[in-house]
C-alpha cells in the first residue's frame, strides 16, 4: 500500500485547492446552522425539564428516547445507516440529559445564595485540580475574587494562561494574602498542605484539602474530586473536569450547618456530587479503585515494554491503550500519595497477587473440565462486582 501524502498547498493543483475549498465551505455553513440547531433544542430540552421539575415527574423518560431513536431510524436520509443515525442520536440524547442534570447541580448552588460574587476563593499551590476548581467556580461566579499562591509559578507564562483561559479573574499573592478568604483550597503536595493546613485553616472561614491522600489536618475538611488526567499542570486545567463526578469530603469532626452547607454548594458549583466517608475509609478505597490501577498501569507498560512489539502495535486494543494512558501521570504528584498511603496500597498488592496466582492455578490445571469451571467461577464472581457496582450508581449494565 503506497504511503499517504501529508496535505499542504505545495502538492495541491490549483483546482484541486478550488475543490477542497468548496466541500469545506460547505461543511462550515452546515456546521454554523448545527450551531444553532443545538442550541435551539438546548433550549427546548431545558425547560421540559423544568417543566417536568414543577410539575413532579422524573426528568429521565427512557419511553420517549426509544420513540426519538424509533423516529429517528424511519427518517428518509441517503449515507447513513439506520444503527450510525441512532448511535449519532443517542450520543447526542445522553450528552443533553447530562449536561442537564450538571447544569441543574450548578444552578442550585447558585441559587442558594451560601457562596455569591462576593465570594474570596484562596489556593495554596495550583496545579491541575486546583485550577480545575478555579476556573469551574470561575464560572460559576465570574465576579469572585481569586487568590493564587504557588512559588513554582512561572509568572510570564502564567499570567499568559490567565489572561487567555481566565480572562486575568486570578490574583498570584503572597503567602499572607491568603489569610481572611472564604474557601482556601489547599492544592499543594500533600507535605505542604499538612505543614500549613492547621495554620491556614485558623485564619480562613473554610479550608479544603483536594488531595487525593486524606489525614487529619485541624480544621480542615478533605474535599477530594474523583477527577483527574493523566497529564498534570495548570495548563491542562478544565472547568467541565469535574462534571458529573464525585466529590469526596472527609473530616475528623461533624461540620458546623453553615460550613456543611457550603461544602455542599462548592461541589454542585463544580457539576459534581458529594459523597462523605473518614479519612481512614477514603484512603483505603481509594488504594484499590484509583492507586493499584495506577500502579497496574506500570506495570502493563514495563511488561509491553520487555516485548518486541513494534510491528503489532495494531493489535493492541483501545481498552490496553486507555490503561496505558495513566502511565502519563506525573511521578513527582505520584510518589508521596504512594509513600503515604503505602499500607492500604501494600494490601492492595498482596490481594491482587493472591488473585493472580489463583489465575495462574487456572492456567497449570491438567484437567479441561476443572479448568473450564474454575473459569465459569472466575468470571461470574468479577462480573458480580461489575454489576453491583453499576447498580448502586443509578446505571445499567
């Protein structure tokens, strides 16, 4: 098969860029009346959930996306097939109805009047999740004052991003400035945030900890979004980051109403959810949903990397490659939630190696019949949990 040419106006004849041009312009104007389309049935899709609201019928009516999909697939059209205009579709109907239920969490919060722009939002250390949070609150409250304080910032090239992703909303401080904020949120490696936790939290109104390793720091609240990419900085900060997700609070002492409530607020301002467990519970689940698959991810990619598969790499899967993405995280952000939560994450291990020797018993078994049960068993136990964990969020399997 011969080798493709990269596109440039140098090995483009003159009619040849003529006729690009006209089927790009015609996808341009399509997409300038999509634009509008969209937000017309944005509109639309809206207020019959607000109808719905009012009225005290729930918002998800999955008979009327079957009759959408049903209409859809009856629709005259000459290129695409009756599975892509309803897979299209779909991916359209689950993307309003989320955007919905976030928009929904967002508006709430709002409306509570706990946090207004008026509101002093602090951030000792700003990488990813904390500018992340920034620039959601941002939007949320476009007249709050933001204070920054990271002495890793390089001041040019920050102020560069602020004024392009921000519109120059974040203020880069001294330490002292934070004092006297009505949310400081410490977003610094975790030595720093306990170092200065207790002593930030005596002198702001709320101090939240968005670590991803929770300790009891005094008065502090740990606020922990179950978020994240595999690339770190503020550079790659997204407001949406947290849309739809969880957040998991901590704290060593029951939260005064006022401070519970604005907690509550912050996490429906970022589109999120919140969930509230000890700290002890956080790190342990936390060990084995998000640490051990990191961990597993290194492992994977040290595995690949001792094979001579350059030539197959086409038939490594989508669902290996987006475990391999996680060995792109930072290990400088890595290395002290590891060494920290080293005991749960040490069970972790020692019970995934138990279930790999189990699997390889499976594999050293001479008899076909047992091997093929102890398989049946392996599977529908895993799946069990799959299940289970799908059902108590609300999903279908």
């Amino acid at each position: 098969m011969a080798s493709l040419k990269k596109m440039s106006d140098s090995n483009l004849s003159e009619l040849q860029r003529k006729t690009l041009q006209q089927f790009r312009d015609g996808i341009d104007e399509i997409d300038k009346q999509l634009i509008r389309l969209f937000d017309e049935r944005a509109a639309l899709v809206f207020k019959v959930g607000e109808w719905k609201k009012l009225n005290s019928f729930e918002v998800h009516d999955p008979n009327r996306e079957k009759q959408i999909l049903e209409k859809i697939a009856r629709s005259p059209r000459h290129y695409l097939k009756d599975h892509e205009i309803q897979s299209l579709f779909m991916r359209m109907i689950e993307f309003y109805r989320n955007t919905e239920k976030i928009r929904t969490l967002i508006n709430h919060a709002k409306n509570s009047a706990v946090l207004s722009e008026k509101s002093v939002f602090g951030f000792l250390g700003f990488g990813l999740i904390g500018a992340s949070v920034a620039l959601a609150l941002r939007d949320a409250y476009p007249q709050a004052k933001f204070l920054i304080h990271d002495p890793l910032l390089e001041t040019d090239k920050f102020e560069e991003w602020n004024r392009t992703h921000a519109h120059s909303a974040f203020q880069v401080v001294n330490r002292q400035q934070l004092d006297h904020t009505h949310v400081l949120f410490l977003a610094a490696p975790i030595d720093i945030n306990q170092k200065q936790g207790e002593e930030l939290a005596a002198k702001n109104q709320l101090t939240l900890n968005l670590g991803s390793y929770q300790t009891e720091i005094k008065n502090v609240v740990g606020f922990h979004p179950l978020a994240g990419k595999e690339t770190s900085g503020y550079e790659v900060a997204q407001a949406d980051l947290f849309h739809g997700k969880i957040i998991c609070t901590t704290s060593a002492t029951p939260l005064s109403p006022e401070n519970q409530k604005t907690v509550e607020c912050l996490a429906h301002s970022l589109g999120a959810e919140l969930v509230t467990t000890s700290h002890q519970e956080h790190n342990e689940v936390l060990a084995y949903s998000s640490h051990l698959v990191q961990l597993l991810s290194l492992a994977f990619g040290n595995a690949l990397a001792k094979q001579n598969f350059d030539k197959h790499t086409a038939l490594i899967p989508n669902m290996a490659q987006q475990l391999l993405r996680l060995t792109g995280s930072d290990a400088k952000m890595w290395e002290p939630i590891l060494i920290k939560n080293r005991a749960f994450i040490s069970k972790a291990l020692q019970d995934l190696q138990a279930n790999l020797k189990d699997i390889q018993i499976i594999l050293d078994e001479p008899s076909s019949e047992n091997q093929s049960s102890a398989w049946q068993k392996l599977f529908q136990k895993s799946h069990k949990i799959y299940q289970s964990i799908y059902l108590k969020k609300g999903k279908t399997p």
